[in-house]
C-alpha cells in the first residue's frame, strides 16, 4: 500500500498497491548513504543512515488522513535537518526516536491511548524537530535510566532500560502491556 507514499516511491506514485517487491526512490535524497537502521509502520517509513548528523529520512505519512495529527506527507524519503538519531520504532500512527547526544526518547503523533507516554492524551506535530516532539515522561518508570532498546506496538510501547527491567505505556485494552490489566496506561511504567 502506497496510499501516502509510504513505501518511498517516485513523486506521483501515491495509491499505487505495490503486490511484488520494488525498490524505494534511492536517486533522491538516499543516493549514495548506507541505511543503518529502518522502521515501518501503517503509513510511514523510517531510515537511519550512517552519517554524523542529518541522518533522519522519513517517507509517507504519520496516518492516513490528517485528521488527528498536524499532516505532512513525504512522497519521496526525505531527510530532515537534525542532530544525528540512534534509533526509531514506528507504531499504527506515532513515530518514536533517540538522538544522538542522549538517551531521552521522543515521541512524534497520535496519542490517544497515551501511547507517547507524556502523561496526557494529546497528540504531537508530526514533523521531527521543526515542531518538537514529545519527550515520554521520564517521571515515572524511564526516571534516570538508559534506554537500550525499544518497540512499538500498535499503540503502546515496550522499553527495554540499562539494568533490563522493562517499562511499558500505551493501549492495554487486550493486556498487552503485561499488567495484568486492560486499562491504557498514559506514563511508562516499570
């Protein structure tokens, strides 16, 4: 499904159902880097290259029609002007990533099952860096501690820290944040 060129083809691709494999738009902004790290999600794609800064491309949308989060699509992988990002996950419509100079997590999109984990319902710009972002709230279970590894569901989020406790937010109406609960959860928690 390429319905916001989520898969990185050409400029006027968008709709196109792509049933085989084809190659993203590597003649654009991707010519010539070598892609580290890669996210998918429900509309968009995440790359990482290896370069020291500015090392964020993004292609698609962060859902499918603008109707909860400020709209930007991307037809082609585009890269954004930034410090350089670590990792990435994607979720249904929220995008979440780690710079370079620190181990705070920030959550881009939709947030309402409290899967950014900022405490509140309230969804975040959908462009990186130019409208912020949403630092996950390191009050509770993300206080002091290093993020080494991280995951999106659908709309939750599973974090694996330094000591390898794991912490969780986001949708739980199927428990599947662990608690023994089906409630949602809006702060991460150990």
């Amino acid at each position: 499904n390429n319905q916001v060129n989520q898969i990185g083809l050409a400029a006027g691709s968008a709709s196109l159902h792509e049933i085989v494999p084809v190659q993203t738009d590597v003649t654009g902004a991707l010519m010539g880097k070598t892609i580290t790290k890669l996210a998918a999600g429900r509309y968009l794609t995440a790359f990482i290259t290896d370069e020291a800064s500015n090392n964020l491309y993004l292609s698609g949308s962060m859902e499918e029609d603008g109707s909860q989060v400020p709209q930007a699509t991307y037809a082609i992988p585009t890269q954004f002007t930034s410090p350089a990002v670590t990792d990435i996950c994607i979720g249904k419509e929220s995008f979440f990533f780690i710079r370079s100079e620190g181990t705070t997590l920030i959550g881009l999109g939709e947030n309402g099952d409290g899967q950014l984990g900022d405490g509140t319902l309230t969804n975040s710009g959908s462009t990186p860096f130019t409208s912020g972002g949403t630092n996950v709230d390191t009050g509770n279970g993300l206080s002091g501690v290093t993020v080494n590894q991280f995951s999106c569901g659908g709309a939750h989020v599973v974090v694996r820290t330094g000591t390898g406790s794991l912490v969780v937010w986001g949708r739980g109406d199927e428990g599947q944040l662990g608690l023994s609960t089906t409630t949602d959860v809006v702060n991460p928690i150990a």
